[in-house]
C-alpha cells in the first residue's frame, strides 16, 4: 500500500475531530509557561493501561494473545506502583505546605480509584477470557472442579514436587512480617484448630522453581488441554502442609503480593566503586518499604488486618482488592500455544545481502531499518564483522538493555581478543536491569573492554555505536543511531528505528558523543545531532517556534510527532502555543499524554492518537513542515523532563530525501489505523476512530509490512 502522503501537508484526518464544545480550563491561555495546564501523567499512564486491557476485551483478538495482555496489564501495573505511585506517595508524605500536601494525597486517591476500576474491569475480562479458553478446548481450572482422576494426578505433583519446596511461617506470634519478595505471590493462610482456635500463617508460592501452569490430564474430550496454577495445586492439599505440626480442622489460602517502591538511592560518594553502590543500592530496594498490597477479596477481615499491620503499612499506601489470582504478568508466558491463537509471525525483511561486506554495503548510502519488521540480525552481523576485519581498529557502544544471551556482548569480547579498542559504556542505572548489567560490565571489564559505567548525575540512554576503520590512509567513521536497545529479543516485537550510515561528519558526531561521556566537563560540538542535555531541549523548542512564526505569517505550518510519553511542562506549553497560532498538530503517543487534548482555546488544532497492537510501539520521531523543506528526526528521548535536561540523548536527523519519505509514509499509514488506534480525547477515555471506512481498514502494523516489503532498504 502506497499513503497519499509524503509529507506534512492538510489532508483528511483518520483521527476523530476535535471536540469543539470542551471546556476551556481555567487560566488555560493566561501566564501559561507558570501555568501551564496538564493532564496528571499518573492517570494518563492507567488510561495507556487501560488501552491494553482493551486488547483482552477485543474478541478479534486471538485468543493466546489475549492470555498475553492480561499478563502484560498486570506487569505493567505492578511497575506503575513501584515507581510512579511510589513516588507520588514519598511526595505525598514529605512535601511541605498545606496545599501542595493535599494536592498530592488527593492524587494518591484518585490513582487508587481509578486502578480500582480498571482491576474490576480486568477481573471481569479475566473472567471472560476463562470462558473463551474453554470454548477452545484449553481450560484452567480450579481445585474444586479436578475429577477424581485429576485429583490422583495434582495429590501425586504436590507431594513429589511441591511440597519439598514450601516454607511455611507464623505470623500472629511475630512483631512483623519477614522481608518478603515483590516478585513472589505469598498465601495469606487461615487455620482453624480442632479446639476451636485459629492461627494465621503465610507461604510464598515457589514459581521461582516449578511452573505457575500445570498441564494435568483430560477429561474426556481428548483433544483438548488442562492446566491448573501452582496456587491451587496447594490450596487442594493445604491441609497437608501442616499435617505434622497442628491438629488443623479446617484451612483456608488466599493470595496476597506486594509492590516496594523501586527507586534506588546511589548517594554521591566519589571513591565508592559504582558497582558496589549500585549492588547496596538493589539490597536496599529488596528491603524497601511496601507501597501496594493486592489481596483476594474473600480474604477474612481478621486475617487481613493482621497482614497490614505486620508489613507496617500506611494511610499513603495503595490497597487492592481483587480475585483469588494474582501475578498475572505469569500469563506472559501461558503454555498453551498454537497457530490458530497467536498472531502469525511474520519474516523479518532481508537487510544485508548474505554475500555482501557490511562496510562496502554501508559506503554505497545510509541504510534505514525498522524493526520488527527489518533483519536485526544486521546489527549483530556489524559488530561480528567489526571484530574481526583487519582495518577496524575502534568500536565504542552503548548498553542500556541487551538480551539474556547477548550476540551483541560475544561481538565485543571477539573485537578485544582481535586486538581491537572496545569502549562500552553500559549504564548499571537502566530500571529493573541493574543486575543484569552489572553481570555483563563484568563479563566485559574481564574480557579487556574499557567499561565506561555512565556520566554521573545522567542515565545514558542513546543507542550509538561508533566504528573506526582505517581506509586509504585515513580514519572512516561508521555509525549506528537509533532508538531502541541492542536487544536481540526485544527487537522481535518493538518497533524502533536504525540509521546505519557511513557519513563522516554523522561518524563525527556519534564518536563525540562517547567523548562527552568520558568527559562530561567538555562542551561537545555537533554538525547534526541534538543531544541531552545540552541541546535537544532548546533545538526541539526552536523548531516549534518556527512553525508558530510561519503560522502567524500566514504560510504553511505543521508539527508531526511520534513518541512513547509527553510530559514535559515547557513543550506542552510550546504546543498549546502553537495550536493558537494555528499550527497542525498531530501526536502519535503511546504511554503517557499531559498535554489537555480537544480543549477549545487551548488545544483545539491537536490531535492526538495512541496505538496498541501486536508489536510494542517505541520509536520517537519529530518532524517539522520548516517552510516546506522537511526536518525529519528520529531520537532516543521522549518529551520527558528526565530524558531532555538528566539523560544523555541523541536526536539524529535524516539526512536522505528517501529515508524521510519512508518514516513519514509510515507514520501516515499509523495515522490512518483505524483499527487499532484510539483518540486521546479531553478525559483520556480511549475511544476508537469514529470515522471507520468498512471499505477501506486500515490496521498500520500490517500496512507498513506490506509496505516495507515493496521498498528497498
């Protein structure tokens, strides 16, 4: 499929028109760089949430894949409250003055509503979805529905693989709780005696060792599958558990599980060893006070208020209650798959011809890939081949994120065994892969590469690899921007951008960029990029102003963005400036949304839209219409005061005519779904595109496939 577009030009937007009725917020155009109206982010981020629930309530949806994004609710939930509501509840708790104190305890109240109604929401679908497996032929059952011959089966498993592995603890006779871990579920244990007493006990369910899913026997119909969770293989012989110990009349399990709050404190001691701060600093979180607990609902009241009082929890923390099931993220991984149920898969797009040096194919013009669509394997097939080509002399990375079995790590510990110089800068701050890139700034620091362990005071966040190979004489740069990781798995289902270029002054450039962040005292100097935190915020900012100034003068202005959050003050407020100008603006976010979309006087010439499909949409793309000479730019940042003024970031333009028409053709086709694109509308509530064309669907991931697939490299 061919868009009408290939560039920023007026046409028929897909997108619902906005609501020329809303609202206008108060003090909406009034002094609006110190008062700038927001949407709260913390909502907006359960409202993204809630638009991957959608994804489980669809029932064009396959039905694996369905299993999958209640995994994925739940996952992302429990993140949400480690570290945004956690931090919204240290606010909540230590900001001084009446008002600011009240602002944030009122938010704490309105998040806790709002996830209530999406935890009911998600039960009912969760629900539904038990239904749908079993029309299918795929159950999973409870203890009380196992036939006789079952029943043999789940009492044979728990005594031969289950019960070894549990560990039982008191908990009425004990000030408080033992430290218990977040990841795990635990049973809340409810024991009546036969002389009438009761104890309380707790019991981490050990998914750390056996499976969560349990294939057990069929029933008659041989065909289909039955699976029942480790929970209530234990709840069918809870009694035995304590057979030896007490004389128990009656025991009853509920689950429970807890979120700590995530932020690690690293402190500033300059001749403490990053590593060892970095690993206290994880103890510390594992040891961190509890911010949510999630229970059954059928809980006993006396049970329940025990368990809070021994985990020593607050009028700040976030209370949940929910069915008898949780770590539902467990469903990522459901066993039960086949064909008929997932998504089909598709083939990655040839990149580098088989027989083709990478180097040679790279001098011939820059190549733009888009993954999951394009081969990653032409990363991986860079670095292997920078290793050992007599000529390369210099590889310089940056780590964030990068597979469990990483290709891209083996890669650089072959260039040092080729004599080659490796610099990897592997930032050990990366949220929830503190500890595996600890492991691997290890396995490289061993090896002989030079470990750079981040800029102190800055995450290092962009995604560079800069390669020097000596040619004719004379160092060649060879370069890699983009905007995701170096993660071979994650790569299969994360749509990001690569622009792999031989350019010298780009190679320039990105080698640069290592230099800041070996020496952040030096003021780095670019001939294209913009980079964090020195000039992303100040050039992204400029080049709205353009497009108000032509605006204002009458002529052609548009902004396009693609991004996973936009939050920050200043640029919401850019854009709200530009809407008054008469500026076309069209947002493309996934996550979190501040700027107030379809209020009149504010943001009536916005539009804002949000896609949740099969792959996880995690490019950030800024273009600006500039006088009809198009800036097209793809970057590591989002439109978050973290990733423009505390990160190292790169934003990199593109420089080939083809290669801008490619990213916005695509983003066209991302603007025209209308079938998986939902309306950012003044509430957030994830309405679908109003205007479906049942002649023409449009669903963009399968679109840019199609057309991916049509067009060269």
């Amino acid at each position: 499929m061919k868009p009408n577009n290939l560039a920023l030009s007026p046409g028929v937007a897909t997108a619902r028109e906005p609501c020329a009725d809303a609202p206008s917020p108060a003090n909406a155009v009034k002094s609006m760089a110190n008062d700038t109206p927001l949407y709260p982010k913390e909502l907006s981020w359960l409202s993204f949430n809630a638009r991957v629930l959608q994804e489980v309530e669809d029932e064009s949806v396959p039905m694996i894949e369905r299993v999958r994004f209640l995994g994925i609710f739940s996952n992302n939930l429990d993140e949400f409250y480690r570290v945004r509501v956690a931090d919204v509840r240290r606010l909540a708790t230590f900001t001084k003055g009446s008002k600011k104190k009240e602002s944030f305890s009122e938010l704490l109240i309105n998040i806790n509503e709002m996830a209530a109604r999406l935890h009911a929401r998600f039960g009912n679908a969760y629900n539904k979805v038990l239904k749908d497996l079993g029309k299918n032929h795929i159950h999973l059952i409870s203890e009380r529905q196992l036939t006789p011959k079952q029943s043999a089966y789940v009492e044979e498993y728990f005594h031969r693989e289950v019960l070894p592995e549990l560990e039982p603890f008191f908990i009425d006779d004990r000030d408080t709780m033992p430290l218990l871990n977040e990841a795990s579920i635990y049973f809340g244990i409810y024991l009546e005696l036969e002389d009438g007493s009761l104890r309380f006990a707790a019991l981490e369910i050990p998914t750390d060792i056996l499976p969560r899913f349990i294939a057990i026997p069929h029933r008659e119909d041989k065909q289909e599958k039955v699976y029942i969770v480790l929970d209530n293989v234990i709840r069918a012989c809870l009694v035995e558990v304590f057979r030896y110990v007490l004389p128990i009349e009656r025991a009853a399990a509920f689950t429970f599980k807890i979120s700590r709050d995530a932020d690690l404190e690293l402190g500033e001691h300059v001749t403490q060893n990053i590593l060892d701060r970095v690993a206290k600093s994880l103890k510390k979180r594992k040891q961190a006070e509890p911010v949510r607990l999630v229970y059954d609902s059928t809980m006993p009241e006396v049970l329940l208020q025990l368990i809070k009082k021994k985990l020593k929890m607050g009028r700040y923390d976030s209370y949940t209650p929910g069915g008898r099931y949780h770590n539902s993220k467990d469903f990522m991984s459901f066993p039960a798959d086949s064909k008929q149920h997932t998504y089909r898969a598709i083939k990655p797009l040839p990149t580098l011809p088989d027989s083709a040096n990478i180097f040679d194919w790279l001098n011939e013009r820059d190549r733009l890939c888009y993954y999951p669509y394009h081969d990653f394997r032409v990363i991986t097939k860079l670095l292997a081949s920078a290793a050992i080509d007599p000529k390369v002399r210099e590889i310089r990375i940056n780590l964030y994120r990068v597979a469990k079995n990483s290709r891209v790590v083996a890669a650089l510990i072959n260039a040092v065994r080729n004599q080659k110089q490796v610099t990897a800068v592997v930032e050990l701050q990366a949220r929830f892969d503190e500890q595996a890139n600890i492991h691997w700034s290890n396995e490289l620091s061993d090896a002989g590469v030079e470990v750079i362990y981040g800029v102190p005071g800055l995450k290092v966040h962009c995604k560079l690899i800069s390669i020097v190979r000596e040619e004719d004489g004379s160092d060649r740069y060879y370069s890699h921007f983009g905007t995701g990781n170096f993660n071979e798995s994650t790569a299969r289902f994360y749509c990001d951008f690569s622009l792999l270029t031989s350019d010298t002054q780009m190679g320039q450039d990105a080698y640069r960029v290592f230099d800041f962040i070996k020496q952040p005292h030096l003021q780095p100097d670019y001939h294209y990029i913009w980079s964090s935190p020195h000039s992303n915020r100040p050039n992204i900012l400029a080049a709205i102003d353009r497009e108000i100034a032509a605006a204002e003068a009458g002529m052609p202005a548009e902004i396009f963005i693609k991004c996973n959050n936009l939050v920050d003050r200043e640029v919401v407020d850019y854009l709200y400036r530009a809407n008054l100008a008469g500026v076309r603006v069209r947002i493309i976010v996934r996550s979190m949304c501040a700027l107030q979309c379809e209020q009149k006087g504010l943001s009536e010439n916005i539009q804002v839209i949000s896609l949740v499909d099969k792959y996880l949409e995690h490019a950030r793309v800024y273009a600006f219409h500039n006088g009809g000479d198009l800036q097209v730019y793809l970057s590591s940042a989002d439109l978050m005061t973290r990733n423009l003024d505390h990160r190292v970031e790169v934003t990199f333009p593109l420089l080939a005519a083809e290669h801008r028409e490619t990213v916005m053709n695509i983003l066209e086709l991302q603007w025209q779904d209308n079938q998986k694109a939902r309306v950012l509308d003044a509430e957030q509530t994830n309405s679908r595109i109003a205007n479906r064309d049942s002649k023409r669907n449009v669903r963009s991931q399968d679109a840019i496939y199609r057309y991916l697939k049509n067009r060269a490299v």
